[in-house]
C-alpha cells in the first residue's frame, strides 16, 4: 500500500503543475494587445505591412486599393482575422473580402467566419472575419496544410461601381490566435518556418547595396515549433494511472490469498 501512496502523491503532484501551463496556453482570440499598431497598409506582398499579433492596424486608403497586412503564426496556434472598413456617407452596395495566404503564398481557406460581405448603400462599415485552421508543426510537401512562418493578409473591395472607385476608406486590420495545445502537436517539425528572406534593392550608386528584410517579425516566445506539447505531460499522467492500477490490482489479487482465476473451495 506504501507504493500506491507514493505514486498517488507523485501523479496529484504532477496533475497539479500541469493545470496551470494548460490554462495559460490558451488565450482568447479577443486578448487585448498593447493597441500601438501600424497606421498604414502595403499595396503588394512584398511591402506588406507587418502587425503582431494583438495589435491593430490602421489605414486610409481609396476604394479599388489592394491593401496587405503581414503577422506571424506558430505551430499549435489558430489565428483569427478581423477587419472592418469604414465607408464614405454616400455609396453603393459594395462587396469586401479578406483573404490569406501563408509564407509560400498559398491562400490558406478560412475554416468559418465572413471572409466576404457586401454592405448596401445605408451601410457605414463592413466587418470581416476569417479563423484559419490550426498551424501545424509539419505537414507532407504535397498537401497545403498552415504552416509555422509569416502569413499575408489581403483586404480589397471585389464588385465596386464606377462612382465609388477613388472614394476613401478607412480600413482596421486585428490579429489574434488560440492556442490549440497538445492536441494539434504533430510528430515533426520544419528546419526553419516560412518567413521571407532578405532582398536587396539598388542604393543610389545603383547597386545593391541596400538591405530589406521582408519580413522580420517572429512570435513573443520565439518559433516554438519542436518536439514539446503538452501531450507529453498527458502521456505521462496516463502512464502513472496505469502504473497504478497495476499496482493496486496486484496488490488486491496478492490479499485475497489465491492464484487469479481459481474459485474459491467449498
């Protein structure tokens, strides 16, 4: 019975450190961030404008822009976009969409939210949203699963009137995400996430001399993406109650005086 007790006291010991770093692994899509966001918008992939997760862009921009956003996205995690546009007094019916693409420029299909809606006429903004699949640490070269790595975020106007093209805008951009946790861990991982490299562009002496980074932003913790989850911690819970079990079945089988399986004598 002593060892029973030992393995119970270790098994509540381990539950109890184990609670906490679930609960703090999971923050809501709607955490507020420090709200100090860029104030502008990129017109093309490359000149995306780059946003941490938590904060909101700004833009002013004309009806018929292309406007680019850029965040990055770990494994384990699941982020959610957000976008409102703000539109002029008078207008048409017009119709917005957001979409995504991932750090290869796959456009990455939104698992549920309003990636496209159209405003009518009295409308005063549009609200857009797109909650993409979870992140995964790995995936075979053939399929388009989200990867670790930066992600692009293009919010444009699709049906618009002649009228209403060149009118301004106000556009705001949140990024969020949700940790999914063990749950969504995979057995691998990549040698380095999809960010963009460094590009160079021609200084005044016309050479290349200049560096850009294209995209320089990474996760508060750093890219995570490895062969830790929190599964382990599960996995040992589940071993230390089958531990116990056979422990204590033995235990009650050793008591009882007879052999498993043999009836008691008359």
């Amino acid at each position: 019975m002593r060892a029973i007790r030992v393995l119970g006291v270790a098994l509540l010991t381990l539950g109890l450190a184990a609670a906490p770093a679930a609960a703090d692994g999971s923050p809501s899509p709607e955490a507020s961030g420090d709200g100090g966001g860029p104030t502008r918008a990129g017109t093309s992939f490359r000149t995306a404008t780059e946003v941490e997760q938590g904060q909101t862009a700004t833009a002013r921009a004309s009806t018929g822009d292309y406007l680019y956003w850029s965040f990055p996205a770990d494994a384990g995690q699941r982020p959610t976009v957000r976008a409102t546009v703000k539109l002029p007094e008078s207008h048409a019916a017009e119709t917005w969409q957001i979409d995504v693409y991932d750090g290869l420029r796959r456009r990455q299909a939104c698992q549920y939210g309003a990636q496209t809606r159209t405003a009518g006429a009295d409308a005063a903004s549009v609200e857009l949203e797109c909650v993409l699949r979870t992140v995964r640490a790995w995936s075979e070269p053939w399929a388009d699963d989200p990867l670790p790595g930066t992600y692009y975020v293009r919010l444009t106007a699709l049906r618009l009137s002649t009228a209403d093209l060149g009118q301004p805008v106000e556009a705001e951009l949140r990024v969020g995400s949700r940790d999914m946790g063990g749950a969504a861990a995979v057995d691998g991982a990549l040698s380095e996430p999809l960010v963009p490299g460094i590009a160079t562009r021609s200084g005044p002496d016309g050479e290349d001399d200049d560096p850009a980074v294209l995209a320089g932003l990474e996760p508060e913790d750093g890219w995570t993406s490895g062969w830790w989850s929190d599964r382990w911690i599960w996995t040992a819970v589940g071993g230390a109650l089958a531990a116990l079990a056979g422990v204590a079945g033995y235990r009650l089988t050793r008591g009882s005086g007879r052999p498993p399986g043999v009836p008691p004598t008359a």
